[in-house]
C-alpha cells in the first residue's frame, strides 16, 4: 500500500497553498497561523496602573488587526462541528430503547467497570456491527467491531480488544431494566448537548469590566447583532432550554436570545438583557450569570484604531474563551478575534484570512460552530477534566455498591439482577431453555429503554434533535457511483496523471484511465490498459513522476525483489500495445533486494530519493544518484538514457534489527546530513533508527497483549519532524527533537497527544487538515491537530488501496481506495479535492452476475450562496 506520493509535495513548495495545504508540509505552522499564538495579556486602569494579566492563544487569521482587506475575498475554511454528539453519544443512538447487553466487574486495580454491546446496523446502511462501550473512572471507551455470521464474539474477546484482560472479579449480565437509565446518567458526564454563552456589549473606550457590564442599553448595531445570532423570546413560561435563567419570576430579566442550531439549544446572557441596577456599580447579577460561563462573546463599538479588548480586562476565573466581534458599518462586515486560554486544546475551525465576514449568514454559520467547539474543548482542560473523572468515578462506584447485593444470590433467584452469563457465551443469543422467559423481559427492556428515550428528548437533553435523526438529514458527505464492474482484485495502486495504475491479484497490472466527472453516469467506462501480465504479481507500488520512476515490490518470499522503471519507457510501450512480462523486466531488478517484504520512501524528498527495503530482519539504505539539471538537459539532448534505471540507484549501507518490521517511515531530518532517520514498527513499539549510524532509539512502548500495526506518518513543523503513529484503535503523534550531534533526541512533551479510533483501522491517510481511517466498512474523517471526529461515512467492505497529491493540479489532493461489491468510485472535495477511486467484489447475498447496480446520488454539504460547495465521494452497499 503506498502513501501520499512524495513528489507532490515538492510540488506544492512552489505554489501558494491554502490553510489546509499549508498543513500537509507544516502541521505546527498550521497549528500557530491558523490557531493562533499564546501571548502574555495585559490590562491597565486609566492611570496606566497594571490590573491583571494572563496568558492566551489569540486566534486572528494570519492578518494583524490593522491590515488591510479587501471584503468578501478571503478564504474559506472548512466549519464542522467538531465531535458531534449524534457520532459520539452512542448510549442514546445505538443502545437506548433496543436490545442489548450491559456487564459489570472489577479490573485487576479492583475498580469496578461497565460493559455495554450491542448489535446493531451502521448509521441505517445494513451494515451489522457490534458496538461497545466501557464506562470506566477515567472515561469512557467506544469501539466498532466487525459483525460475521460464522464467527461469535465473547465479553473476553471484547474487553481485550479495549486492552483489558485481567479482572479482580469477572464480568457478569445486568439483567434488570433501570440500568439504562444510570448508564444514560454516565453517558450525560461528557459534557451538555445545550449551550449557554455570554454576550457583553462594550462601547467604544471602554477598558474595565464594570464599565462594559454597567451598559444599559446597547446600540443599533448590537441589536442588529443580536437579531442575527437567535430570536428574542420572552422567559416567563419559557418551557425550551433555560440556561440557567428563571422562567417563572422574571428575576433575570424579561427576555433573551435563544437559538436551536444543528440539534443544539443555545441560550445566551445578554448583558443589556439582564437585571440593571443603579445602585450596583458592578453590576453583580450580571457577572453572575456572564462570569459563569464557559464562552463568551465581547461585542465592541468603534474602529480598528480604537483601543482593543483584552480578556484580562474581564475578572472571571471560570471564563476561558471570549469571542471579541466588531461590526464595519462602511462594508456591512463583521470582524471576529478569538482568545482562549492558554490550556484549552486547539479547535476549529481556523479563522478564514482576513477574519472577516461580509456574508452574514456564513458569519453566524462560523461563529456559533467556533462557540461550540470551544466549549467542548475547555472540558478538556485538566481543570474540567479532572472534576468530570472524579465525578464518572463517583458514579460508577456509587452503582457497583447498588449492585453489590445481588452478585452473590442464587442465579436463578427472581430478584437476581446478575446471572452466571458471561466470557463464553455468544452475545445475541439468549439460553433456549429459558427463551420465553428472556423474551418477555427483552420487551420490558426495550419499553423501559424507549420511555426512558422519549423523557429525554421532552426534557430538552437528547444528545440530538429530530432534525439530525431523521431520514432527511443530510450528510456532509455522500456516495455517488464512478466506476463500476471492475472484475479483478485490487492488491495495490498509485495514481499516473490523470490515470491510475493497478496491481491485481491474477491479472497483473492495469492502467485505468479517470472517467470524466461530467459522464459519471455512464454505464460504459473505459476499459483498462494492461502494462504488465500475470506473471508480474505486484505487491506494493510507488508512481513518482517529477523522477519519471515507478517502483514496485514483485513477488513473494524468498522470490522477490525491488523493480525500478522509467514512466516514459512504460508510456512508449502502451502506445505501441507492449504488455510487458516478468522476464522482459529482468533488467529492472534491484539485484541486492532479493527477499524483501516490505519498502518504504521517503515522502518529502528533495533532490535525492531514499529508499529502505526491508528483508527479513534487515534493513537495506538505496539511494538515487541526484544528477544536476544542466546534466539531465545535456543528455537528453545527446541521447535517451537507458531503458532501465537500475544504474542510477546505489546501495547506502545495511541495519540490523531484532526482528522484521511490519511498518516503515523515512523521516528527514532538519539538515539531511548524517540525520535522516527510519521509524520502525515490530513486536511491541516503534523504534527510531539513524540512518548514518544505525543505531536505534525507543519512541514509543505499546502496552498491550495484541497489537496491530497500522502506519507511521512522518508530519514536519518548522523543519523538525514529527510521526504519526498509528496501532489497534489509537493514534499518537510524536514530535522527534532536534538532535544532538548524531544523537536523536526523542522527548514527550507539550505537542504530543493521542486519540482513539471507533473502529480499528486497516490504512490512515493524511489528508490535511484531516486524518482518515479506512476501517472494514467505514470512512473515520478527524481533524489532525486535535483528533477530535468530525464525520463517519459508511462505505461497506471497504479497503484502500493509494493515496497521494497531484503534481497536475497542486490544489487537487486524490486519493484511492476499492470497495466490495465490485465498483469504481471518484470523491470529490471542492475546493480541495480528495479522488477516491473505490474497488469491489460481490456481496455473499449477490453473485458477479447479478450484483445490483448502486444508486448514484449525489449529496452536497449545505453552503451559503457564493462559497465552494465541498463536496466527497464514496461508496455504499446498499444490498441485492
């Protein structure tokens, strides 16, 4: 399986790239411009007396302040709700109100623990699947794994792929029905589904808080403000999300602003809104309510030139987030600065450069996106986080003593909640000699479960409304079919131009050309062009046409070999229909590769191309000879170079490891002189490797029984080198030091950080600002500078097979993958584009001959007129 091509990111170093562009070459140059900086703020009285300072990340664009702008021409950054609640609150989703089992026990530390599963389909799309969740003091765990016919899942095999398998005491089935709704309660400890948000309006000059709070009245412009951030409704007899205000008495004031936005509630405090009081200067009632929350928004009169807000300008210890907004009457614009504090984690989206709206909708669209998303990430602050665990862990013991009676009754009792159910049995099935009886407390289960759901949702707490449960909601992203009846097996690819070159399993290797975007439609595709016959059986391949060179691994076991050809040649024998065979190949060979299992390229390579072959438990360094420009020109001039390229390569040096690697990175380093390293991937961690000197350093310890390795991505910040480094259902990213001397410095600190995976996957692509897991049946799209899960998009047995960035169109990311029952499929992301190219085989319910077509729908992401639609393409099994 290749990764993203490494000379379209050469190619990009020459062209003017967007926000998330800039991301794929410098993820903390991204994290910095578009997330802003920490810087010391500080606040003085008139007097010039300093009153209070703080440290906070200032989100402004990449612009100052002051520079100029023109309206209505910056660039449009991706809004996305960041873990939305209908992808992440599973309990109420996918559990509540249906059938399901719920375990209890104690891990080897004696804390208790839950296990919820259940069978379900993925998102409506007939893909079965269990999920499970594992409440434990330090949070919460939810996994996907595959649904099979022939094969049983156990309690022990599910624990063990959440990386528990040693138990105090084992887990046992809660039988009794008002579980649910403590296990809903502990669900609910991940934050609230309904926001509450300041509003302070300050006029121009003022610089203290009891100035801003001690506004009456606010101008023409806040209220047109107001008016487009929700409607006015009045609290007397308000039965929607209060926020904390009174709704029977009137003793916080008459109205407010109220908004539902993508399932959410809002409420927000407006200062003018809120009780005023002569006599009170400070204004107590409303600190009280603006003071206690989390975000808030400053609405500031005046020009650029006048004197700025600042957050320590606000006395709040709990207020971590404040959004400064200034309205331009000039242009009808709004300008938008946000600071946070300096422990709150990175959100999105990131400011658009200039930070300026004059699309109003689009603005509020932003705004209460970027409102959101802060809120949940100041829960992650250690303050808030530490408080929700000992919460969770209060919770869960506080039920498991409940619990406690009934663990050593009679199983059978009729007041035994916990029966002797447990490691060995199948999950779905219930014993047979009790069926009836298990059936009708099933029923009771269900009722209980779906009363409890529908009080939920009148209360105004349901993790998500109607609006984004329904049949109608539409999906960020959507399939639409591009291909269809591709009759081999893909084992790997990688793009050529605008055409893809594939390896299959007894076919040999295909050059399919890209259909048209305009004919996707079309029912006659064209037919692929065979480059190599069936005895060249390719198993992994790189196309890197800046160097006119394609790569490939050939055969298997002690067979095979490392073949290097030039593109132009391959291109001159397709026009002339040659197909070439293994033994028209035999000078392309890589002789010293004999045996090897698996290679790797360096993917930000400049002039020189490095490649590590890896046989067996040894590491083979080959390098290609960098011939200048002037030569290559000369030569060219003079006489074609030879068919094969073989005698540009030369051998480095060989490393010895301890066992093979199952997975390779190259990672430059900051001079590429005696600092280049290999990360490598085997037993249980990930080495880094020096490449001058061999010698290995340990970067990261799995811990855990079984492990699966899935990639190792090499990211750069300022010319330093970070790693991806994914396995089983968790991510880190590892920033590597600069060396000292020879010697790499390999640290934890503050810009490491890792996330899980839903469902364990089998390829990660880096498609900045995102990262996405291909799973079995599923597209997991997160944003790569916090992991935070931005949409699922279910695509049946799927499985990727390339991915890389175009050297054509440098704004036009493609990526690849094949999908079962057997399909070609193209997605699109406007205005950066991801091409994925999905392969498949039949369904066991559909034979090759009978395999139904796929509904070609075309979904778009909702935009405001005028903006890029950005719009993806994938594929979905909807069944014979």
């Amino acid at each position: 399986m290749s990764s993203a091509d490494p000379a379209s990111a050469k190619l990009l170093s020459f062209t003017q790239r967007s926000a998330s562009e800039d991301l794929g070459c410098r993820r903390g140059e991204f994290s910095r411009k578009h997330y802003g900086s920490v810087e010391l703020l500080i606040s003085s009285d008139a007097d010039g007396a300093i009153q209070r300072a703080g440290r906070f990340r200032v989100e402004n664009g990449s612009s100052d302040e002051i520079t100029d702008y023109t309206p209505g021409t910056w660039r449009r950054t991706d809004v996305h709700l960041e873990n939305p609640e209908y992808h992440t609150r599973w309990f109420f989703k996918y559990f509540l109100g249906k059938v399901h089992q719920n375990y209890v026990g104690t891990d080897a530390e004696k804390n208790p623990f839950y296990l919820s599963v259940v069978l379900s389909d993925q998102n409506n799309q007939r893909v079965p699947q269990y999920r499970a969740i594992l409440w434990r003091k330090a949070g919460t765990l939810k996994i996907s794994l595959p649904y099979s016919p022939t094969k049983t899942l156990s309690v022990k095999s599910i624990l063990s792929a959440m990386n528990l398998d040693r138990f105090e005491k084992a887990p046992r089935e809660i039988l009794n029905p008002e579980i649910q709704k403590d296990l809903l309660v502990l669900e609910e400890q991940e934050g609230s589904v309904n926001f509450k948000f300041g509003v302070l309006y300050a006029k121009d000059g003022q610089l203290t808080d009891d100035e801003m709070f001690s506004n009456e009245t606010g101008s023409e412009n806040f209220n047109k403000f107001l008016n487009l951030l929700g409607d006015t409704i009045s609290l007397q007899g308000w039965a929607g999300y209060r926020g904390g205000l009174d709704t029977k008495n009137d003793t916080t004031g008459i109205h407010s602003i109220y908004t539902v936005y993508q399932g959410h509630e809002l409420m927000f405090h407006v200062s003018t809104m809120l009780p005023y009081s002569k006599e009170n200067k400070q204004q107590v009632e409303r600190k009280r309510h603006i003071g206690n929350d989390i975000v808030t928004i400053v609405f500031q009169e005046g020009d650029d030139a006048s004197p700025s807000f600042k957050p320590s300008m606000i006395r709040s210890h709990f207020t971590h987030i404040f959004a400064l907004v200034r309205y331009n009457s000039q242009n009808d614009s709004y300008r938008l600065k946000i600071f946070s504090e300096e422990s709150v984690p990175l959100f999105g989206p990131p400011l658009p450069s200039p930070p300026v709206f004059t699309d109003h909708q689009e603005f509020r669209d932003f705004l209460l996106v970027k409102l959101i998303n802060g809120e949940k990430a100041t829960l992650e602050t250690p303050t808030f986080a530490q408080k929700r665990q000992r919460t969770l862990d209060m919770l869960i013991r506080s039920l498991y003593q409940d619990l406690m009676p009934d663990l050593y009754k009679v199983p059978f009792s009729p007041q035994n909640m916990l029966n002797r159910r447990s490691f060995s049995d199948v999950l779905p099935e219930s014993p047979k000699s009790a069926r009836k009886k298990e059936e009708a407390r099933q029923a009771e289960f269900v009722r209980i479960g779906q009363a409890l759901k529908l009080k939920t949702i009148v209360r105004g707490d349901a993790p998500t409304s109607l609006v984004t449960t329904g049949l109608y909601r539409k999906e960020p992203w959507e399939p639409q079919s591009f291909y269809s009846s591709f009759p081999h097996e893909v084992v790997c690819s990688d793009s050529w131009g605008q055409s893809v070159l594939i390896a299959t399993d007894t076919a040999g290797v295909m050059l399919l050309d890209s259909q048209d975007p305009t004919a996707l439609n079309s029912d006659t595709p064209p037919p692929p062009v065979q480059v190599f016959d069936r005895t060249m059986v390719v198993k992994q391949m790189h196309v890197i046409e800046p160097q006119d060179l394609l790569i490939t691994r050939a055969d298997k076991g002690k067979d095979a070999r490392l073949y290097v050809f030039r593109l132009s040649s391959l291109s001159r024998g397709l026009d002339g229909q040659l197909v070439r065979t293994k033994y028209d190949s035999r000078e392309n060979k890589l002789e010293k590769t004999k045996g090897c299992h698996l290679y790797s390229i360096n993917t930000h390579h400049g002039a020189e191309l490095r490649i590590v072959a890896a046989i067996r438990n040894k590491l083979l360094l080959i390098t290609r000879k960098p011939l200048p420009t002037e030569c290559l020109s000369a030569v060219a001039m003079v006489t074609a170079p030879p068919e094969s390229p073989v005698e540009e390569f030369q051998y480095i040096r060989e490393i010895c490891l301890c066992d093979p690697p199952v997975v390779m990175a190259l990672v430059d380093g900051p001079t590429g002189e005696n600092d280049n390293m290999i990360c490598v991937a085997y037993k249980h961690q990930f080495d880094l490797i020096n490449e001058s000197t061999g010698e290995a350093y340990r970067l990261h310890h799995v811990d855990a029984n079984r492990v699966n390795f899935v990639a190792a991505i090499d990211v750069y910040e300022d010319g330093e080198a970070g790693l991806l480094l994914c396995y089983n259902y968790i991510c880190y990213y590892k920033k590597v030091c600069p060396f000292n001397g020879v010697t790499t410095m390999i640290q934890s600190g503050s810009s490491d950080f890792h996330f899980s995976w839903n469902q364990m996957p089998n390829s990660i692509v880096c498609a900045f600002p995102y990262i996405l897991a291909f799973t079995t049946d599923s597209i997991e799209i997160r944003l790569v500078v916090n992991g935070n899960l931005v949409y699922t998009a279910v695509v049946p047995e799927l499985q990727l097979i390339a991915s890389r960035l175009p050297t054509v169109a440098p704004e036009t990311p493609v990526l690849k993958a094949p999908l079962r029952p057997p399909q070609l499929m193209r997605c699109l992301s406007s205005p950066r584009h991801w091409e994925m190219i999905l392969l498949g085989y039949p369904t066991a319910a559909s034979s090759p001959s009978t395999c139904p077509k796929k509904p070609k729908v075309r979904l778009r992401r909702s935009t405001s007129s005028g903006s890029p639609c950005a719009t993806w393409w994938a594929a979905a099994s909807r069944g014979p």
